[in-house]
C-alpha cells in the first residue's frame, strides 16, 4: 500500500470507530427515571450519524479496492495464467498450427 492510502485507510477507520461509539452513547438509557433524553439523542442526530457512517463504509471499501486492484501495464506485471488458460492457449495455437501448416 502506498502510504497516501495508508494514511486515508487509517484516517477513515478512526472515523467509522469514532462513529460507531458516539451511536453506541446516543443508545445508553438515560441515568435518570424520568429525566428526558438529551438533545444529541433525537432521531434526526441518529439518521446523521448513520448515514455518515455508511458514507465512510463507502469510502473504506472504494479506497480497499482501489489499493488491492494491480495496475498490469507491461508483460511482466501481469500474473500467470491459471492451468485452465494455458490449456485453453496451447489448444487453439495447435489447431491454428494445423489450420497453417495444412494450408
């Protein structure tokens, strides 16, 4: 991983952990019989808290992805074919052979 990614990873996991406890506090029951939720515990603040915590989910697997996607741009970089490939290489080129060399 570069380490631009690293730091964004990191940086976008101490958010999502950041707002997964303050959803954790906004949960607790209230200390108090009787005393009314604290202002910070009303709906609206839990629908923001979730949707920016499912926008920085978003942004942690596009970041994952875009790290773990190999740029292949010469020959070498490209990783081996898998068995059935190869295979699949050497029967065409033999029958294109055959195709040439019968003529």
């Amino acid at each position: 991983m570069t380490d631009k990614t690293q730091n964004l990873l990191a940086t976008l996991r101490q958010t999502e952990a950041g707002l997964i406890a303050d959803l954790e506090a906004m949960n607790q029951p209230s200390p108090v019989e009787g005393q009314t939720d604290p202002p910070d515990r009303n709906p609206r603040n839990i629908s923001i808290t979730l949707k920016a915590l499912d926008d920085v989910r978003v942004q942690i697997e596009k970041a994952e992805a875009k790290e773990t996607a190999r740029q292949c741009t010469r020959w070498e970089d490209l990783p081996p074919p898998s068995p059935e490939d190869e295979e699949r290489f050497y029967e065409e080129f033999k029958r294109l052979f055959r195709i040439v060399a019968d003529g």
